[in-house]
C-alpha cells in the first residue's frame, strides 16, 4: 500500500498532529524529500533577487553559471548564496519544503576565497529551468 499526502501550508497544529501520526508509524512511513516541479517554483519565487539570479542563470546556461558571469563590475558575490540556504531553512520550517531536501546548488571554488561557480544539481536541473520559464524574474532589489 501507497499513500501520498500533499499538505500545502499547514498550521503549526495540524504539522505537529501529522507528525505525530507519522511517527507512530515511522518503520512503515517513507518522506519523500526530493525536489518536484512545483517545490523548485516555490523555492525560486521565495528568494530574494540576487539569490534568484544564480538560479536563473544557472538553469538557463545548461545547468553551470561561472561566478564572473553574476559580477557586476567586478564586485564580489558577498551576500548573493546565503539567502539560497535561507530560504530553503524557511521553506522546511514553514512546511512547503519537506525536512532532508538538499540544496539545489553546488558551489565550486577553492574551499576557501571566492567561489568560481554555481552548478545546479543534474537531478534538479530540469525542475529548476521549469521554474525559471514559469516564474517571471524577481524585480532588482532598490539600490541603497
């Protein structure tokens, strides 16, 4: 037997109450925490701009943005990754992002210093070019 449960924002109340259940059952009970379609669209309007910038032009340059291509006149990317993680925290807290899903990026760089690029993922990366065809690009964020 099968059962799929697709629950779209739950109340604290009702996750809690689920989770419970679940739990009850956990040696019979599988999360599916994989990214689908619909979680790469939301994850990708969630992010703010600059975030959704690396997404976007990851996803339409094949799947590997280098980290030149995202600079403007040369300035450092300081600030642009964090939100990715950010978002994808909030999502599993808010419950439109299930507990375990990985990151859908991979940074490449040194281990240390700047990184040189941002790679999508190859089991994401058809999710995500979808997401960027459907979600329309985020509006620059004001200059200070």
């Amino acid at each position: 037997m099968k059962i799929t449960v697709t629950v779209e924002e739950p109340t604290d109340a009702f996750r809690s109450e689920l989770m419970e259940l679940l739990s009850r059952h956990a040696a019979a009970v599988e999360i599916d925490a994989g990214w689908t379609p619909g979680r790469a669209e939301r994850y990708y309007r969630a992010l703010p701009p600059r975030a959704a910038r690396i997404i976007r032009e990851a996803a339409q340059r094949g799947g590997y943005v280098p980290a030149d291509a995202l600079r403007e006149d040369g300035k450092a990317l300081r600030g642009h990754s964090g939100p990715l993680t950010t978002t994808l925290l909030k999502g599993v807290r808010e419950g439109w992002l299930p507990q375990g899903i990985e990151q859908p990026l991979i940074y490449h760089g040194p281990g240390y210093g700047p990184v040189v690029g941002y790679q999508l993922r190859d089991d994401v990366r058809d999710f995500f070019t979808l997401a960027v065809a459907r979600a329309p690009a985020p509006a620059p964020a004001p200059e200070r």
